[in-house]
C-alpha cells in the first residue's frame, strides 16, 4: 500500500509533566475552590443562623424557649397577620396583572412590545423604598393626590401598593417566560377543531402556564413578606415581621430574636420553593423537540383590548417613577416647587457621597469578579466529568434561591461576627459585602450561565482533549466567546441587584461602607425624604445606564459576530 | 495482515447497573479501517470513547502500536477524532479550526500544515469562513482536516454519515475511504448503518449487549454470520423453526436437505434455519433441492430488484421474503409458485 507521507512527524511522546496536569489543576482545583467559597458564602452562614436561632444563649431572645414564647407572644401574631394579609393582597392583585401584561407581550399583537417590556422592568432599577417614596409624594399628607383616597396613605394600602410595584416585574420575568414557548402545531389542532379561542386559551394556554403563575405566586408571596423596604417607607404604624426582625437585630442587638424571626421568613421561602420544584419535574418536556414556535396572528378586539391595559399599567409605573424623579428635583415640597438640584448635595449629609461611591464599587466588584467567577464555576460544572462533588456543588448553588436577602444577611451577621472567626476581620467591610451580594443573587446568574453553557455542543471539551489542547485555554478562545452575551446579561444582572440590594447588607455595612440603597433608607428616617428621593433616582439611573450600555454592548458584539452566528449549520 | 496496532483485551465498562462494555476484546492491524457495527445502546459509542480516553474502562487494556495507554488521559494518546456533531467550534474560521491542535509550531509551520490539510479534503480557498457558511458535507471535511492535522497514528469515527443525507452520503463514504487508503492511517469507526459499514470497513465488529458478536471482513458477516443476531441484524433474511432429523432438518411437515458443512454432530436437535431472501429461487427451470409448492402474497418493486413475499404451502401464515430482479418477474403468473431453499444458503441456528 503506497502512503502519503502527510502523515509523517518527527516528534517525542515524552513528557516532563503528565499531560493533564493543567486541566486536572484546572478542574479540580476550581471545583474545590468552588466549595470552599460556597461553604463560606452560603452554608456556613445559615448554620451559624439556625445555630443562633434554636439554640441561642438567653439575654439575646434566641432558643427554643424564646421561640415558643415569640410565637404564643399577642404581637407576634399580630405581626405575622398583618404581614401575611398584605403579601396575600399584594398576589392577588400582581399576579393576575402580570399574568395580563407578560400574555400581551408573549401571544397578542400588541404594537411597541419592547418598549412596554422596558417600562415594565423599571421597578427593578431601583430599591424597593422608591415607590414607597413615591407613594408618599403622590398620596401622603402633603401629596398631590392626597384627596384620591379617604384615609392616608401610611399602612395597609401603602404597604399592598408600593409592594405591587415593586414586585411586579419580578412577576412578569416569570410568567414571560411561561408563556414565551408554544406549540403552535395545538393551536392549529384546537382551530381545525373548531374550538374557540378561549376554548383554546383554556385546554392549551392555561395547562402549559399554571406552573408558571404559581412559580410567580410564591415568588411575589416570599419577596412580600421579606422586604422591609417598602413597609419602612409606607407602614406607618401596620408593623410586619419582616421590619421586626430588622429593628431587633440591629436597633435592639436582640441577634436571637432576629435569627427566630429570620427562620419564620424562611419557611414561606422553602415551602413555595418545594412545590415549585415539584410541579416542575411533573411538567417536564411539555414542549417537545418538534413543536414549532406560535406566532399570533393579528386580532382587533384582542389586541385593543390589551394595549389598553398594557398602556394602564405603563402609565401607572411610568407616573409613579416619574414622580419619584420630579419630587427629588424639587426645592421644598410642597411649598417651593421650583426645580433645583438642592436634594442632591449629599456632601453635607454624613456619609454623603462615600454612599454612592460605595455602591458603584460593590456593584462593579460584584458584577465582575462575580459574573466571572460564576460562569467559570458553572463552566466546571457543566462541563466536566459529573461527579458526587460537582452534584454537591449543584445542591449549594441553588440554596440562595430558596433563602431571603434577609435571613442570609442575619445568617453573615452571626458567623462573621463571631469572634472566634478568623474572617471576623471582613465585618462591615466592602469585601464581605460583595460577598454576600454575590452569594445572594448568585442562583439566577448560574442557572443563566448553565442555560448558556449547555447550548453548545457537548462534544466541544473531547474534541480539545483530543486536539491536546489545554482546556482552560479552550475556555478563552472558544466557550467565553460564543457565551459573551450571556454573561453580559450575568454581569447586568449582578451589578443592578447589587445596586438595588438592601435586605442583606442592611445587616452587614459601617459607617464607611455605606450603601447608596441604604443610606436611602436613613434618610428616609430621619424625615429628609426629598434627598431620599434624590438617591434612589441617582441609583435608578446609574442602573438604567450601566443596563442600556451593556445592551448596547451586547447588540454590538452579536453585529460583529453575526458571521458565524447566523445559521447553526446542522 | 500486518502488525497489530490498536489492541483490546476484555475492556469492561458499566454505567450504574447497566453493562454498557462486557469483555470486548479487539485487534486492528496497521492501516485498517474497522467498523464497529450495532444497534443503539450496543456499546460501540461507549468503546470508542474509552480508546479515545473521554470515558474510563473499569477493567482491561488499550494499546496502541504496543504502548499501553489504558490509564493515559486523552491528551497522552495519539489520536484523531471526528464527531457525529463534527464539533467545529462556530466562532473560529475554517483555518483556525484546523489550527487548533497545532499550538507551539512557528506562524510559518502552522500555516503550511493548514494549507495540506485543506488541500488534502478539498477546501482549499474557504479557509476564512466559518463553520455556519459551510455545507454538512463540508463541515465533515473541515472537521477531518482538523482532526488529522496533527498527525495522529489514529483516527477515531464517530457515526461520521449520521448528519448528511443520504445522497451525500454514499459520496462522502467513498471519498473518506479512499483518503484513509491514500494517508494508511489506521481507523476505527462507530457506525448503526450496515450499509456504511460495507462500504468502508476493511473488517466488521458487530457488537450487541457489550459485546463483539462476530469480528470479520464484510463478506463473511453477510455470507456466514456466526449469531442469530449478526444474521438478523446485517441484511434481510427467513427464518424457519426446525427439529433435526438426521442429514435432514424437518419444517413442519416439509424435510429440508441441508449442506454438509450444516450437518456435522454437535449442532441443536432444533432451532431455526436462516436464509437470505436473495437465495431463495422461484419458479426454477429444472429440478432442485428442497423444492416446495408455496403461495404468493405480495409483490413490492424496490428499483433494481423486486421483494417477493409468500407461504409454503406446507407452512401457511408463516410469511417468508425472496428477492429477485425485476426481469424475472414475468416469469411468474397466477399466485401458484414453486420456491427453492437451496442447502448451500441454509444456515443453521440453536
């Protein structure tokens, strides 16, 4: 057999170093490294919190004595009442809404859907005490619509009000998602059947999306019964347990008190997060390889019909933002309504600037170290070898959806405060307060990076091996180019809730490592409620500018490579 | 053949409770091209990868050119691979695919080797486009070239066909066939499609349960296929229920001649006689063996040949299949026919 001598190659197949020395560096090293920081981030924290909790030294309201003494307690109850009644007002009303809005941008034919998505959205740029600030210039004593309603504005309907803005998108992304895939292969079975289509709307819609509007329910339920940032704003005097636990911990130094009352809000959390789950599994594969994409086709009546609505709520949000932003700009409300920038000199406010300053590095910190070290982390888990560790890391990363900003944020104050601890250093610096924002958000962003990792072929990583190709330089010039957009999104995700965030670093800053969001909330205290205004607008819009230049950013980058992402070859 | 290059000796590999690899052991000369043949599940996928070192065996040895690489991980090995996904990474251009696995030779060296190797699968002038531009058929190639740029002593194949149509594929069969004859490399390849398979292989494993059934060159798989299950799975064939008597097997109440290589001692007092449908003679002109009066059910005309479908008579509800071609067919009219099972095409089965 005559042989081409293409094949032939002077080279030594010895070696100083095992060939896989590197990625088994690489691999290994990360995935420990992973658990050490998750073990640090997450579960050390909430043991150190149930620890303190159940078992707590008297003096300090913990124990399970304190507990069954706090739960037989009249105010207790009154409190979990009030905050049980509010969160439940607050789905009734947002859940059906969002169920409304996400149905009219995902199967109607609605004009300007991107910009109604856009509007819809606005409530997460922003802490959630700005529509309680808001509220307060609409409706409070001195507001503009003061004469719109019969009492004032500070309890219930202020808490259920400002808690509808607040969590309505988050509602929205949810129920988006739900009904953003069908088959409209049912659709056209349901016609040629000659069903309605509200018949249709009943038997196809509303079976695929049940899930996600109860996922949406618990979701808005346990973010309701968490925040305080609302309740602090608007409550007036209809106090709820999520403010106790705030002002026992840190007005009362009563840490037991806090944990028991952190462990309350943690059980509405796990139980939705548990169904959740469950009705998951028994949905799976509802869409199948096969189906093809719905697309609505034009209805007048429909159509009309939810521009109105849609309309309504943009106007709503946009009226509400709106006023936040006008009343920060205004000199002395209500009597001097000439427009200065005199809310925003926070230079003669202690903390002043640092705040905002603050903000902007624990933001920028959280969404670059920790878009980049969570993509990594999710890169090593979905692409390497499965094993009992890489399960184990899975089940930690996903701990932090099912834990409130609240209950994580008492969990640091109890293992990082400890004496005994040698990162008792880290308290109340800016460090531990990427951290814990990191670990709180840190779900989403992983489920988003796996999302984008498991997109590509899975062969990818054997055909490097087999090209000898170290696989952490595979990482830098395959993988991270082809998911650049999503971890954009990542890093967007990261930096707006790190900038927004008050129920976990409310526990955990210092004089010199306040937050913007949080320096919101003392001003909103101590009565000065224009320069709190004045804040959360700067954040909303540092927010809204970082989002738009990564979109931007984003948009650019898909341009470029539209080459070779345009047309998947097989 | 010549010296061995690629050995396997009794590799095993379970996932949980399931024996996906129970004892294969193989060995492919140098310039080989070997298929290895089954339904999904088999195994076939799970061996490939455990010689390319992407999953580990549990037990048993991988040698390649006598260097023991069991316990090397993939990088240590010498080998090339094309995946069924071909695995080209979308965001690098054709030139930088086949570049990939050449770090740390000279600008100059790596450019030259990309070249060859474009003009070796024909793609010479598509080195800046990218995978998406590029037909199924050329990704194949592109993703060939950047497996042996690098100048492995292997080339692993895995259901490389299984993304084409079939048109194309026939081509692209023959075209790889004859680049592995002209480059001499030694090959495995992981394939479901017989008919791939006889195209290409120099030899067949044909693996069922974890197992190597029978290890052969095509021709004797079809011709002589060791196992039911080879027998039943390479080709179409009839079979027969029989209980041995004598030189003779009976079918019912027919007794059938069988040929002498067939009758030897330590053969099954019953089993099944298998036979292809293309030896099955209808309507002979002069006498043969074993010939019976039978009834025609069905005619299906596949183009170049014909599929006859019938019932002995001696038999009925049993559907048996011949084939003939189609020039034949006029000899045949009314649904009276008589067919031979001749001895030679009469294999028997415990």
């Amino acid at each position: 057999m005559q042989q081409v001598a293409i094949l032939h190659k002077p080279r030594t197949l010895v070696r100083r170093w095992p060939a896989d020395l590197a990625d088994r560096l690489f691999v290994q090293g990360g995935q420990w490294l992973l658990l050490a920081l998750l073990l640090l981030g997450v579960l050390l924290p909430l043991t150190a919190m149930l620890w303190r909790g159940l078992a707590g030294d008297p003096g300090q309201g913990g124990g399970l004595a304190a507990a069954s003494e706090l739960v037989a307690s009249a105010n207790f109850r009154w409190l979990l009442g009030n905050s049980l009644k509010s969160a439940l007002a607050v789905v009734l009303i947002v859940v059906p809404l969002a169920y409304a809005f996400a149905y009219a941008l995902q199967r109607t034919c609605v004009p300007g859907k991107g910009l109604w998505r856009g509007i819809s959205l606005l409530p997460l740029l922003a802490p959630s005490m700005l529509p309680g600030i808001a509220l307060i210039y609409l409706f409070g004593n001195q507001g503009v619509l003061r004469d719109f309603i019969p009492d004032n504005i500070y309890g219930f309907w202020g808490i259920v009000l400002g808690q509808v803005i607040y969590t309505f998108p988050h509602a929205l992304m949810v129920l988006l998602s739900a009904l953003a895939l069908a088959d409209a292969r049912l659709f056209d079975a349901a016609s040629s059947m000659g069903a309605s289509p509200w018949r249709a709307f009943r038997s196809i819609t509303w079976p695929g999306s049940r899930q996600g509007l109860f996922a949406a329910a618990c979701l808005v339920f346990t973010l309701c019964v968490t925040d305080f940032g609302v309740p602090v704003v608007v409550g007036g005097d209809y106090q709820v347990l999520s403010l106790e636990a705030y002002k026992a911990v840190v007005g009362q130094q009563q840490f037991g008190r806090g944990a028991l009352i952190g462990l309350f809000l943690l059980l509405p959390a796990l139980l939705s997060f548990a169904v959740d789950l469950w009705l998951r599994r028994r949905q799976r594969d509802a869409m199948g390889g096969r189906a093809q994409v719905y697309h609505p086709q034009p209805s007048r009546g429909r159509d009309g019909a939810f521009l109105l609505l849609v309309l309504l709520v943009s106007a709503c949000l946009l009226g509400v933002f709106g006023m936040a932003v006008y009343s920060s700009l205004v000199k002395f409300w209500p009597y001097d309504l000439s427009l200065s920038l005199h809310n925003y000199a926070f230079s003669e406010l202690p903390g002043g600037w640092l705040a905002y300053r603050n903000s902007l590095l624990l933001a920028t910190c959280c969404a670059l170290f920790g878009g980049v070290l969570i993509f990594l982390g999710s890169y090593l888990l979905e692409k390497t070898r499965q094993s009992p560790l890489t399960q184990l890391l899975r089940l930690l990363c996903f701990i932090p959806m099912a834990v409130p900003g609240l209950v994580l944020g008492l969990g640091y104050v109890f293992f990082f405060n400890l004496p005994a601890n040698p990162l008792h250093g880290l308290y109340g610096s800016v460090t531990l307060l990427v951290i814990c924002t990191v670990a709180h958000f840190l779900t989403t962003a992983q489920m988003t990076a796996s999302a984008a990792l498991r997109q590509l072929d899975g062969e990818f990583e054997a055909a490097a091996l087999s090209l000898k190709v170290p696989l952490l330089r595979h990482f830098f010039r395959v993988t991270l180019p082809i998911c650049l957009p999503a971890l954009l999104d990542i890093v967007r995700y990261l930096f707006v809730s790190a900038m927004t965030t008050v129920s976990a670093v409310i526990f955990l800053y210092s004089p010199d490592s306040l937050l913007a969001a949080i320096a919101v909330l003392n001003m909103d205290d101590a009565g000065n409620v224009g320069g709190a205004a004045a804040m959360s607008t700067l954040i909303l819009l540092t927010s809204a500018a970082v989002s738009l230049l990564l979109a931007g950013a984003s948009r650019g980058l898909l341009r470029r490579s539209q080459a070779w992402r345009a047309a998947p070859g097989h | 053949m010549a010296t061995v290059d690629l050995q396997l000796r009794d590799i095993h590999k379970g996932f949980g409770a399931f024996k996906a690899l129970d004892g294969v052991s193989l060995d492919i000369a140098a310039g080989e091209l070997v298929c290895l043949l089954g339904p999904s599940g088999c195994g076939k996928t799970t061996l490939l990868r455990c010689i390319a070192g992407l999953e580990r065996q549990d037990g048993g040895a991988i040698r390649f050119a006598g260097r023991d690489v069991s316990e090397l991980p993939p990088q240590a090995r010498d080998y090339g691979i094309l995946f069924q996904s071909y695995a080209l990474f979308p965001n690098l251009t054709v030139a930088q695919n086949v570049a990939y696995g050449l770090a740390g030779q000279g600008r100059d060296a790596i450019r030259a080797r990309v070249n060859e190797m474009l003009e070796l699968v024909g793609l010479t002038g598509s080195e800046q486009k990218y995978p998406a531009q590029l037909s199924g058929g050329q990704q194949q190639r592109v993703a060939l070239a950047r497996a042996l740029a690098p100048s492995p002593s292997l080339l692993l194949l895995d259901e490389p066909m299984s993304a084409l149509d079939a048109r194309v594929r026939e081509h692209l069969c023959g075209e790889l066939r004859a680049l592995q004859r002209q480059l001499g490399i030694t090959t495995l390849m992981v394939t479901h499609n017989q008919d791939e398979a006889m195209l290409m292989a120099d030899r067949i494993a044909v693996m069922n349960h974890g197992r190597v059934e029978q290890y052969a060159s095509p021709q004797d798989i079809y011709r002589a296929p060791a196992t039911p299950f080879v027998a039943e799975f390479v080709g179409q064939g009839n079979w027969l229920p029989f209980e041995r008597d004598g030189e003779h097997a009976r079918v019912g109440d027919l007794s059938l001649r069988l040929h002498s290589a067939q009758r030897g001692a330590g053969h099954a007092e019953r089993g099944r006689l298998f036979c292809r449908p293309e030896a099955v003679v209808i309507n002979p002109p002069v006498h043969e063996d074993n010939l019976f009066p039978a009834q025609m059910r069905e005619i299906t005309f596949l183009g170049n040949r014909c599929r006859l479908s019938f019932e002995l008579d001696a038999l009925p509800g049993h559907a048996l299949l011949a084939e003939l071609a189609p020039e034949s067919m006029p000899r045949l009219s009314g649904a009276e026919i008589w067919v031979a099972l001749p001895p030679r095409s009469l294999q028997v089965f415990a």
